[in-house]
C-alpha cells in the first residue's frame, strides 16, 4: 500500500472513531435525561461485557474447523467464572484464563 | 492538577489492563510491521486510533488487497459499540471541564471502559482525573508494546491466542461483576442469544454493538413488565 493511500484510510479510520467515541459524551452530559434513558445506560455495561465474551468466545470459524477446538474458548470461560467470582480480581482471571486456554488447546491438539 | 495518591490509584486500576496490553500489543505492532508500519507510526497510531480490534483486523485487510472503503466500513461497525460506551460515561461528567471530557471519551477502550464502570460503581472517590489517568496508562502501555511489536517484526513468534483470551477473561470478569439481579441476567441472556445469531447469518462486524442493544431493550422491556406485574 503506498504511503498516501494508508494516509487516507488511517483519516477514514480516526474521524468516525472520535465522534463514536466524544460525540455521545459531550451530547448527553449536560442534559437532564429521562428516567428510561437513564435506565438505559445503567444496563451498557452488563450488555457490553455479555456482548464481547459471547463474540469472544463464539468463534464460528474454530467450529467450522474442528467442533472441539470451537468449545475450547466456551470451556476456557466456565473456568474463569468461578475464579472471578471467589478472587474479584481481573489479573487472576486472566492468568487462569489464558492457562485453561493454553492447556485446553492442547489437550485438543493431542486428542486430535 | 492530579496528586501523587490519583496517580497511584489510576495506575493500580489499570494495572491489569496495562499486562493484558503487553501481551496482545506485542503480536498486533509484528502483524503491523507486515505491512509496513514502523515503531514510530505503530506508536503514533496506537495513540490516536487506539483500537485493539480495528488495528488487529487492518493488517489483513490491508494483506489481502481490501478496497480502502470496505476496510474503513468494517473496522468502522466493530468500532460503533464505543457509542455506547461514550453515552454510559456521560452522568458521571456533567460538570466536567469540556477538555478533560474530551480527553477521557477520545481514549476510552472496552477494557478502559469495564475498570472505570466498575470503579465508579464502588469507589464514591473515583473522579474524572483518575478515570483520565487510567485511559491514559493504558494508552501509552497499548502504543509501547505495539512499537515494540514492530521493532521487534517476525522475529518474535507468540501464541495470540492464548495471549488474547487473557482480555476475554478480563471481560468474563467485569460481566461476572455487573451480574447482580434478574434484570442483568436478561440483558446478558438476550446479548449473549443476539451475538450468536448475528454471527450465525454473517453479521460478525455488528455482532457486538448490535447484541448490547438487543440486551439492553430486552433489559428495559423486562423491567417495564416486571413493574406492572408488581403494580
């Protein structure tokens, strides 16, 4: 790619990543938002977060390959659940994570 | 002006955040490096652009000849979720200074966004300058580890990923902690139902923005009934 082409995609990129993300902010701060707007954005987050792990770990394209290697990333997060739940913190689930992850994986490549 | 104490707050909150970003900026800044892209560049891109997911998916866009319009509309629909991150923040800077505002929303990520929520939710003292700070720790360990990623180029072989679920298992985490009542477990149901059919029928670029609103109007819906059932 030459160097004015990667230019313009990296504008194309930046312009609507800014106004996704400053745009909502300074329109809303100020405004004294109805009772079921606001009940909207207390339920972003628990949406958010169930929306990336389910993107995260439904990888259709793993299950395409091989059913077994689909299920790794689903296993991998039933075992962060309960360490997240009794450590409450992010470092230890993602230690335990990417260690179930690892040791799933080749468990499957070995029964493969 | 931030104290000593904000500032060793905000790093110890973004602390988690700041490894996860070692570990998959590193593999992202190599695959830029594939195209081309310097340390420097990596470093000046993570800074302004500063998306894990559009800097991971551009480099195979960019490999496989992708027409620069589609690059930048599908990069674009995996980004438009942090409208939604941006909309959350917004009671929480009501009387902020509209630069220090600015600032926090240009650098808000998913990761960002979760430790945040979740320290303005259960910390009465969390403010807006730790909440910056925090966006801002995270940035420049997301930019180091890309432009070292870049020096570095192929010379460097990781498990992305195992590297990777590091970041799903923080997410799993931050979900595990907004799970309180059954109005949650709606939305994260209907998200969760939501994703997997809109990847099913090749909607993955929508997938997430799109399932948090699946999730959020099921949320409403079931508190709008659940508060007449009980009327």
């Amino acid at each position: 790619m030459q160097v004015h082409s990667f230019w313009f995609l990296y504008i194309l990129l930046l312009v609507p990543m800014l106004i996704f993300r400053v745009v909502p902010l300074l329109v809303l701060k100020h405004r004294d938002l109805p009772p079921k707007v606001r009940a909207a954005l207390g339920l972003i987050p628990v949406a958010a977060f169930s929306a990336l792990v389910a993107s995260d770990i439904l990888q259709l394209d793993l299950w395409a390959r091989d059913p077994a290697r689909g299920l790794v990333p689903i296993a991998a997060v039933l075992i962060v659940v309960p360490v997240a739940q009794k450590s409450k913190s992010l470092v230890w689930s993602a230690v335990a994570g990417m260690l179930a992850y690892a040791c799933l994986s080749y468990a499957v490549s070995l029964l493969g | 002006m931030s104290t000593r104490k904000d500032i060793q707050e905000a790093l110890k909150a973004a602390f988690p955040i700041m490894l996860g970003y070692v570990a998959i900026g590193i593999p992202c800044g190599v695959m830029e490096n594939e195209i081309g892209i310097g340390p420097f560049f990596a470093f000046f891109i993570s800074c302004t652009f500063y998306s894990g997911a559009g800097q991971f998916m551009m480099s195979p866009l960019i490999l496989a000849g992708t027409p620069l319009a589609s690059i930048a509309l599908s990069i674009g629909l995996v980004s438009s979720r942090q409208m939604l991150y941006s909309a959350a923040f917004s009671p929480f800077f009501a009387s902020v200074r509209k630069r220090l505002s600015v600032l926090f929303a240009a650098t808000v990520t998913d990761e960002s966004f979760g430790v945040n929520m979740e320290r303005y939710s259960s910390d009465g003292a969390w403010d807006e300058r730790k909440a910056t700070l925090v966006n801002i720790f995270s940035m420049l360990s997301w930019a180091t580890s890309n432009a070292l990623g870049s020096a570095l180029g192929a010379a460097l072989d990781l498990p992305l990923d195992v590297m990777s679920f590091g970041m799903t298992s923080i997410f799993a985490c931050l979900l595990v902690s907004q799970l309180a009542g059954t109005t949650a477990v709606v939305v994260c149901t209907v998200s969760f139902i939501a994703v997997a059919l809109l990847k099913l029928v090749g909607m993955g670029g929508i997938a997430v923005f799109a399932g948090a609103l699946a999730g959020i109007v099921a949320g409403l819906v079931f508190e709008e009934v659940a508060s007449h059932a009980g009327a």
